[in-house]
C-alpha cells in the first residue's frame, strides 16, 4: 500500500510541476504580447504625437506671421497718419497753458 500512495503522491507532484511549467509559460507568452502591444502603442503615440506637433508648430508660425504682418501694417498706416497730422503750435501752446 506504502507503493500506491508513494505513486499517487509522486503523480500528484508530477502533474502540479507540469501546471506550474504550463502557467509560467502562458504568463511568459502573456508578457511577451503586452510588451510587444506596449510598445507598438507606443510608437504610434510618439508618431502621431509628432505629426500633431509638426501641425500644430506649422499653425502657430503661420498665425505669428499673420500677426506680425498685421502689426506691421497698422502700426506702418498709424505712422502715415501721424506725420501727415500738421503741427498747431499756437494751439498745443495754448493747451499747455491752460493744463497748467
């Protein structure tokens, strides 16, 4: 009897290693298809990432220059207006008097 129990012991142990070996590597395949998703997710992060922040840098120095241009324009239009103003010295003299 002390044989049977020894056999099935030793079988029960058998098959527990043969779970144990079949769970590390179902947990090792499940790694190696996270890791490999993981990365591939991250790769097309950074490349959209990328494209987006070429874009956006595109968007940003093209209203900049709108901008610009736009300044320019208007502070060039104020200028004209200002040196075709004539000067009234009598009138400005007059104004200071007055303020004062």
């Amino acid at each position: 009897m002390a044989d049977s129990e020894a056999d099935v012991i030793s079988h029960l142990l058998d098959v527990e290693q043969n779970a144990f070996l079949q769970v590390k590597a179902a947990q090792e395949k499940a790694n190696k298809i996270v890791g490999e998703a993981r990365s591939q997710a991250d790769s097309q992060f950074n490349h959209k990432f990328e494209e987006l922040s070429v874009q956006l840098e595109e968007e940003l120095n093209s209203e900049k220059n709108r901008v610009i241009q736009e300044h320019n324009s208007y502070l060039s239009n104020f200028k004209e207006g200002v040196q075709k103003k004539s000067m009234n010295k009598s009138a400005f003299e007059a104004f200071i008097k007055k303020a004062l």
